[in-house]
C-alpha cells in the first residue's frame, strides 16, 4: 500500500508540477486509478508537444535549405562573371521559386 502511495505521490508531482490539490485519492482503486490518468494526461502532452516542436523544426529546415540555395546561386553567378541584369534576373528568380511564388513569375 506505501508503495503504491509512494508511486502515485511521485506520478502526481511529475505530472502537474507538484500541485497535487485538495482532492486525492481515498483507496487503493483511487490511487491506482489516478496514477493511470496522471501517465496518461503526460503521455498525450508530451506527444503534442513533440509534434509541436516536430513542426517547427521542419519550418527552420526549409528556410535553412532555401538560403543554402541561394548561397549557391549567388556563387555560381559571381563566378561566372555574368552580366550585372542577368545576375539580378537569376537571383529573383530563384527567390520566387523558394518562395513559392512561381506561378506569379510566369505572368
């Protein structure tokens, strides 16, 4: 019975940030009933979070890749000395490709 008590009491204080509360559990059944909810409450916060944070990440990714781009166009242009307009042109170009604005250019 301390055991289980023991368990739910570090559950409790894992889960909510130590604000256990007034009401807690009576029995055993309770205990181990709360000590369920609480793993369950953190088992689905952490994966939004996870998936949240997964978003993110994969936004930062893409604008990373898309500046890698551009980095490497840039480069190509200036090592190939190629007229000041055509450098311009191919640069814009490649800026509303990553953009997603290339259907706007063909106008």
């Amino acid at each position: 019975e301390q055991y289980l008590v023991s368990l739910y009491w570090v559950t409790a204080t894992l889960t909510v940030n130590g604000l256990v509360g007034p009401v807690t559990p009576q029995n055993l059944v309770e205990v181990f009933f709360t000590i369920l909810l609480l793993l369950l409450n953190l088992t689905v916060v952490r994966a939004v979070l996870g998936e949240v944070s997964s978003m993110i990440m994969s936004a930062d990714k893409e604008i990373v890749n898309a500046r890698e781009r551009l980095e490497l166009v840039d480069s190509f242009v200036l090592g190939n000395e190629l007229p000041r307009d055509l450098q311009t042109e191919i640069r814009d170009h490649f800026q509303t490709v990553d953009n997603g604005d290339a259907l706007d250019q063909s106008e």
